[in-house]
C-alpha cells in the first residue's frame, strides 16, 4: 500500500519518517545482523538500530498523544501548518532524538541517535511556518554528518560515518524540495555503502559492507518514501548478502586479534565540561568511543577490558543509570581461536531470559544457562545469541519469557541457526511460563519431544502480574492515575486498586476460577512480606488440592508474577 507523501518537513513527517524507518528496519533487521563484522561481529547492529528507533518512534507517538482531541490528530495533515493544536515540528524532532538518545544500542545505535540529534538541532529552529522545505532538509542532513563525526574519538572511514557524509554531500548538490533532496541522499549514501569494503580491511575480508551504514541507508530509504510515497529500489548493495554472513564473520575472528572484552554503555546526567573529561578517560581505557547528547545528557558507549573502571569513570563524571555490560564471549571478534575452550559441546541446553537475579538463580539451579534483563532494559539479540553460544549445546531451547521479546528472540534462533546450532523458540511470555516449561524438560528425550511437552507446559500456564502505574492512561480496566496499583492477567489490565495484597488476591481468585492444580507467585523486591503469606492462606481455605510455590525474584520490576497451572 502506497504512503501517503509529505509536502514539508513537518511534525506530521517527523512522525511518519519514523514508522517507516522502524518498519524498514523490522525487515532489514536479519539481514543486518548478519553482515556485522566491525567493529566487534556480534551480530546485533540491525537489533540495536531496530530497538534504537522504536525508542524514538515512542517519544513521538507520545507527543501526538497529548494533543489528540476526540481520537483524532489535531493539525491537518500534509500541508504546512502553524502549532495551533498539534505539536510542532520542534516538538517532534525534539522528542524523536531524545528517544533515540536514551533508547541508543550499540555502537551504530549510539551514532544514530547522535545524527538524528544533529538534526533536530536544525529542524527545532523556530519560524513562522513551523515547517521546512528541501533546503533546511539540506541544512539538517550536514550537521547530523558532521555531529556524528565530533561524537565519535576515532572516526573510521567505511563506516556509517562515512555513508552519513556521503548523504549530505549529495544532499548539497542536490536542488528542490524535501523528496529531491531525500532522494539525492539516499542515492549518495548507497554509493558510499557499496564503497565501503574497500575503505575498511575487515569488511573486504569478510566480503560485506558495513552493517551500520546498511541500516543508515535503510532510515534515508524511509525518508524518500515520507516525501514521495514510494519506497526506492532495494536497500542492500551487491555484497551485503546474508549468505556470506557465516564466512564473514569467520574472516572477522580470525583476522583480529586482542581487543577489550566487554562493551559498556550507560546514559549519563553530566555538565559539558566533566563529559569533556570523561572522553578521555575513556578514551585511555578502551576503543569505540562514542559520546553522544548534551543538555545535562548523555549517552556513553565504550568498549574496553576493565568495565568497572569505565563506570568509575562515569560516576566521577556525573550520575550513570541504565548501565549495560557485555561481555564479548566466545566466537566474537576480540576472541583468537587459541584462546577458546576446547571443552565438548553438551548435547542440549535451555537458554532463558529471567527479569531477576533470584529467578536467575532459580533457573541456573535448574540448569539453564540465564541472561538477565533488567527493568527497562530488555536484551538485544546479539546478546541472546552470546547466551546461546555460551550453553555451548548441539540443541538450544530458547525461552523469552517476555512477549516484547518475540522478534528479537526469533532473529536471535535464526542467527544461531545459521552457526550450526539447533534451535527451538518456545513463546513464553512471562518467567512463570518458563517455569513450567523448565520442569518437565527432559534433555534425554527426542528434541522434538522435548520441545513439545516444554511448549505444552508453558501454554497450560495462565501469567498474570502485579505492578504500579508509573503514569495516568487508558487500560482495558478503565483509567488509571500513577501510583495505582494494577493487576494483570495473561497481559492485559484486570484490576486496578490501591492495596497490592488485595489486588493480587482478586487476580488469583479470578484467575483459579477457571481451575487449576498449582500457583506459582515470584515476589519482586518491593513487595510487601505479607503477601505471599495472604495468598497462600487464601489458597489453602478457598481452594482445595491446589498447591502454592513461592520464590523471590529480586529485583524484577513487578512487585508479584503469578502463575497458575
């Protein structure tokens, strides 16, 4: 179906861009991941440029949500329009990069976010239209070039910042309107793909293009179809092809050698001149320095072999939160053949993901090999598939636990899959579920057997969840104002109330009325004591033969994760 084309760069094109550059990305994601060789091939530059935008695309959407009269839009659609009623193009692209700013993955994720910044710095600019046209798209697509560069310590030529310039020197020379120039730099930006293997000595080896600069041309793709209503010709150049993904990343390990072995990325509340510092610091400890943001915010990305250090650094600096370290693993780029363990490979392993460090005791226990997603935080796919490659199994059966997981699970199997590693992705949607496909799996019955009575478990298991609305919005409950406490069952709002013990205790009620022969209840660090012991009262005097099991999850943002099977 045909897009609807934008006349002006306007908050309505800001909107749309976005939704069709994750789209774009959605589809390209696989692909892109699979051509990640450099800096480290790890394969999750698509996943981190996905998660990167769909981070944007939700400040956006907000945005627009908070003008919407009766439902609908204010601010017409695609002509010029003052700010009367609708958001302003400098709302938009305001929150367009401060979502990609603190929703940034990865290397690629980090610098995306820093060239979307660059062009709101732009594009924010006030004026009595409230809209642009080909030339401040020009203006726009230069400095994002240009604060990308400042933002990285080391700027590599064959790299998205080399297909970023590309862009906008095309952009320059280009005339007309906003669907010219985006045309221009979609068209300078592809060239400059299709160039980079011969500017970068790993992605020759590896016979790829870069996989940054691949989902940059991807977003400038999404570009042209908001201002002409067509999507342009295929995105990839003639060497990004999947099929060589397994033998470029082979060429990556083997042509490096010794590299840091953990990536570090966390936001950072920080004044200009203690950032300043904070580069070299880091810049002294490891490589892939990017620093991206300003006004008291930042996004800081390293790589380097002492990740404490790189955090010391951070909290000398300012104040760091959503911090994430990975290590490397195995088989990455900064791993010689040498140094791995020549340790057999198990014949089948379960890979979980697990919102809390007692459930990920619990399922260590039970002998899955966990990865821990933190409130806020959910896993990329690179990361699941170094989960994966660490149970170091012939078969792998994958459990998200999470239905946002879905897409970034399944691109995860997929890219095992092409390593040699069989892979089976039950959609759990909840760590309950994982429970109960946990305890029937058998690792010496047939794979498919296995997988089967593990699927059969997990879906006989309703989940529900207690938790507190962070915000005043719309449920299938009715509405609820921030500090509510609200209980859902199998996703969906249920119950809203003020008490978590009787919340929690109408959700178990409502969910043992359809049966059930055990309850599971995970208590998060902020639940009140009582109330695993009030629910297993209850359970015991209104129930009978139904069993109760209680954990304690840790930190695992519900206050409560109940199941019943």
């Amino acid at each position: 179906m045909a897009q609807v084309p934008q006349r002006f760069f306007d908050a309505l094109a800001v909107r749309t861009w976005c939704g069709l550059s994750l789209r774009a990305l959605g589809h390209a994601r696989e692909e892109i991941d699979a051509i990640n060789v450099y800096p480290v091939a790890d394969g999750d530059t698509g996943t981190n440029l996905y998660l990167t935008v769909e981070s944007a695309v939700a400040a956006v959407e907000a945005v627009f949500a908070a003008h919407e009269v009766d439902g609908e839009p204010r601010g017409g659609s695609a002509a010029p329009r003052g700010g009367a009623g609708g958001p302003s193009l400098a709302d938009a692209v305001g929150a367009m990069a401060h979502g990609a700013l603190i929703g940034a993955r990865g290397n690629s994720g980090t610098i995306l976010a820093q060239l979307l910044r660059g062009m709101a710095q732009v594009l924010s600019v006030r004026s009595d239209t409230d809209h642009t046209g080909g030339q401040g798209l020009q203006r726009a697509l230069r400095h994002a070039a240009a604060s990308a560069r400042q933002a990285v310590a080391h700027p590599v030529e064959g790299t998205v910042l080399t297909v970023a310039s590309a862009a906008a020197d095309a952009a320059d020379a280009a005339g007309g309107d906003c669907a010219e120039v985006a045309r221009a730099a979609y068209e300078g930006a592809r060239a400059a793909l299709a160039a980079t293997p011969g500017q970068l000595a790993a992605l020759e080896r590896a016979g790829v293009v870069d996989a940054g600069g691949h989902g940059l041309v991807t977003v400038l793709a999404a570009l042209v179809e908001t201002f002409t209503g067509r999507a342009p010709g295929p995105v990839a150049a003639p060497h990004a092809r999947v099929e060589r993904a397994v033998e470029g990343r082979c060429a990556a390990e083997e042509g490096d050698g010794n590299g840091p072995a953990f990536e570090v990325i966390y936001l950072l509340e920080a004044e200009d001149a203690a950032v300043a510092r904070l580069r070299q610091r880091l810049d002294a400890l490891g490589d892939s320095l990017v620093v991206v943001g300003g006004d008291g915010l930042w996004n800081v990305h390293v790589h380097v072999d002492d990740a404490g250090a790189a955090v010391e650094a951070g909290v000398e600096a300012g104040r760091p939160y959503r911090i994430r370290i990975t290590h490397f693993g195995h088989g990455d780029a900064h791993t010689t053949k040498a140094e791995r363990p020549p340790r057999e490979r198990a014949q089948r392993a379960v890979v979980a993901v697990v919102p809390g460090e007692g459930l990920a005791a619990l399922y260590t226990e039970a002998g899955a090999t966990t990865l821990l997603a933190r409130p806020g935080e959910p896993p990329a796919s690179g990361e699941l598939v170094q989960a994966v490659r660490r149970a170091h199994a012939r078969e792998v059966v994958l459990l998200p636990n999470d239905a946002e997981l879905r897409h970034t699970a399944a691109a995860a199997a997929e890219q095992a899959r092409t390593e040699g590693i069989r892979v089976a992705l039950i959609p759990t949607r909840s760590a309950v579920q994982g429970i109960a496909a946990l305890a029937v799996h058998e690792s010496e019955r047939r794979f498919d057997e296995d997988v089967v009575a593990m699927t059969s478990a997990a879906g006989a298991t309703r989940h529900a969840e207690v938790t507190v609305a962070e915000r005043q919005s719309w449920t299938t409950a009715g509405i609820c104002q921030a500090g509510d406490v609200l209980g859902l069952i199998d996703g969906d709002v249920a119950v809203i109330g003020a008490d978590v013990s009787q919340v929690a205790a109408t959700v178990l009620d409502r969910m043992l009325s359809a049966g059930g022969e055990l309850v599971t209840l995970v208590l998060g660090d902020e639940a009140p004591e009582s109330v695993a012991d009030h629910l297993e009262a209850r359970v015991r005097e209104a129930y009978l033969a139904v069993d109760t099991v209680v954990y304690r999850g840790g930190r695992q943002g519900a206050l409560l994760l109940v199941g019943v099977e």
